[in-house]
C-alpha cells in the first residue's frame, strides 16, 4: 500500500507542475505505473491518442503489462509505441498526441531526441529514470525540457519500505603475473600517448578525432593510440582470470538464485561456461535464447543468470537473491540499475536483503571507475574485502 501512496504522490507531482515534468525514482520503485496514470489521465481528457518512448522492445510489453494489471487494457489501442531509434518517423509525422511519456529517458536524450521534445506535437510529457543523467549535455537537456518534479533515491525506497534493504560487498582481486605485465605496458603506452596529447587529454583526442582536417597526422595518432590503450586495459581487467575463479567459487558454495554481471558479451559468456547451472541472457543472444533463459531462471530450472548489460533496465526478476557484478564501468547509473534488480519486493521471502557482490582489481582504472559508481548509494551498505577474505567468508 505505501509503494502505491509513494507513486500517487509522484503522479500529483506531476500534475501540479502543468503535466510536464520528470520522475526520478530508483529501481523498483513502480515509475511504470506513475506512467500508466499519466497516459490515462490524458487520455480521458482528450481525443487524441498517446505516445510511450522506450529504449528496447520488451519495455513497451512491460508497459502494455502494467496497463493490464491496473485494469486500463481498453486504452491500450489508443497508445502508439515507439522505440528511440525511431524517432525520425515522428518528426516527420505531422499527427499530434495528447501526451508523451519517455521511459529511461537517459537513454532518450539524442540531438533527434531533444528536436522531437522541443515540437508542439505534445499536450503533456512525462520523463521517466532511475537517477538524472551524468552526461553534462544530456542533463541539461532533461531540465530544460522536463524538470524533475518528484525524486526518491533507491535509500530512501529502502526507508520507505518500497524495495527490499541491500549490502553491497566490494572484493578486491589481483591479477595473474601475466596479466600484470601486459597491464603494466598498456598503462605506460597510455601514459605515454596521455602526455602526447598534453592537458585534458581526454578532450583533446575526442576533439582531434573529430577535426582530423585541423590537426597533424602525430596528434591523430595519438589520439588514436589514447583511446587503443584505454581500450586494452579495460579489457585486462574485465578479462581477469581470477574474477571466473572467483565467481565461480562464489556460485558453488552460496545455494541462492544469481545474477552474473560480466563486463562484455565474451567474458559474460566465458563466466556462463565456467559457472555449473547458468544460463546466459544478452544482446548478441537470439530473442528465443534469451526468453529461454530468462524462463529458466525464473522457473528454478537455472540457479545463475548471467548477462551484459541487457538486464539492466525494466525486467522483474523478483527472485534473485545475489547480484555477483564482473564488470564495472563509473557510471553511477548503471549501480543503481544493477542493485534495482536485487531489491525488488519477493511476496515469498519478506525477510529478504537483496546481496550484491562486486570483484574488482585492486589498483587499477577498475578500483576509480567503482567508487564513483557507488556515489549514489548509502556507504553504511558497502564493505570492502579482498579476495582471501571473501574465500575465507564462504568456506565457513
């Protein structure tokens, strides 16, 4: 009942704000209904018909769901659904809409996005995310069309009694010595190309790349060598061996239902052939694999999810018990999406506290690219462990 309070406050928000504004919730929070109240406002109060905006297919059933479940099935035929990569089409559509709502609108914040919200197609417009986006321009870009009029962060869910509580364990890892070496010459050649490029290197590649013409073939290269070597290390340490050891180990010894993060499609894969009873979902999987694998997990036929970055917006997996994360980026979003699908409310396990284990290596890119993802999130949930200890943890 207070999850439904919550999000009726949410809504009236809205509402108060003219009808245009944003609804920044953590994971679990229910935005998809605060959307479905939006669409079915507008909807009796106009002729026109409705528009929902999402980044990926089986968001747009999720919403047709939530519309079955609050019994508004027969406004579903007067919804248009459209993914982001689509927006061309409705600019070129003279047709308006009574209402716009875009789901994980940090991902929706394109240049032919922001054209298509800055048109007099909409009556109404509701923007729906976990957090605001980090990217500058795309911040900005949010406030000036939608400002956030309702935010609750995925604590204060937890406080509410929204979500389930949390614990994040952080492990720090060592790398093999071979994988040490080749992380020890990658790093000099991008502290060497970092210095070719002089102050803000980061600026200046993304600025020589995008103006060749402007610059010397030697800025160019470096440039190129600059993003090769951040390339390379990432993939040393999301690559690490002992991260499969680990999870591994992990996944024998804790008897709960895991999701595995991996931090690319072929180690994700590689941590699928290594783990006994996983099953894998993401992006270069048919659409039939990744149904059988999601109704696998959910069924209890697989014990271990493992995946890439495909769950981590808009599906309910109520039963996971342990989120073991592979792969990092800095992206405090990306956290709190991952930590969203371990806090979901299970109706058969109220006493449950959503864990989430994190292997990274100690004193790399990886270690910064972790504490500033976990910017967002309480620090009294997080503890910080090596590798020996969390070996010692599960052999109790």
């Amino acid at each position: 009942m207070s999850k439904d309070i919550e999000q009726t406050k949410a809504f009236r928000s809205y509402v108060k704000s003219g009808h245009v504004g944003s609804i920044i919730a953590g994971t679990g929070f229910g935005k998809t209904r605060v959307g479905v109240y939006a669409v079915v406002e507008a909807l009796n109060d106009s002729e026109l018909d409705a528009i929902v905006l999402v980044p990926f297919e089986h968001l747009k059933d999720n919403f047709k769901e939530e519309m079955r479940k609050t019994k508004q099935e027969k406004y579903i035929d007067r919804i248009e659904f459209y993914c982001y990569a689509s927006v061309k089409k409705l600019l070129a559509d003279p047709k308006k809409y009574c209402v716009l709502i875009c789901d994980e609108i940090h991902l929706g914040l394109t240049d032919p996005c922001f054209e298509l919200y800055n048109t007099d197609k909409f009556e109404k417009m509701m923007f729906l995310t976990a957090t605001l986006p980090e990217d500058p321009l795309y911040r900005v870009r949010l406030e000036s069309i939608a400002p956030p009029v309702y935010e609750i962060t995925i604590d204060e869910c937890v406080d509410k009694g929204l979500i389930a509580p949390y614990k994040i364990k952080c492990v720090a890892l060592n790398l093999t010595p071979e994988e040490k070496k080749r992380y020890k010459l990658v790093n000099a050649n991008f502290g060497y190309w970092k210095g070719k490029l002089g102050f803000d290197a980061f600026n200046m590649a993304q600025a020589v790349l995008a103006n060749k013409g402007k610059y010397g073939n030697e800025m160019v290269n470096a440039a190129l060598g600059f993003y090769r070597a951040i390339r390379q290390r990432k993939t040393i340490v999301d690559h690490a061996k002992n991260k499969i050891k680990l999870s591994k180990l992990y996944a024998n010894t804790n008897r709960g239902r895991i999701l595995v993060f991996g931090g690319d499609n072929a180690f994700t894969d590689s941590l699928a052939d290594a783990i006994p009873g996983s099953v894998t979902y993401h992006s270069k999987k048919s659409k039939k694999v990744r149904e059988g694998a999601l109704e696998d997990f959910k069924s209890g036929k697989a014990r271990v999810l493992c995946s890439t970055k495909a769950l981590n917006q808009g599906l309910d997996i109520p039963n996971a018990q342990v989120g073991l994360i592979c792969g990092l980026t800095s992206k405090a979003l990306t956290m709190v999406q991952r930590v969203g699908r371990l806090v979901r409310i299970d109706p058969s396990d109220p006493n449950k506290t959503g864990q989430i284990v994190i292997l990274y290596v100690e004193n790399s890119q990886e270690e910064k690219w972790l504490r500033n993802a976990l910017t967002k999130v309480d620090p009294f949930n997080i503890s910080w462990i090596n590798e020996q200890e969390l070996q010692l943890e599960l052999a109790k």
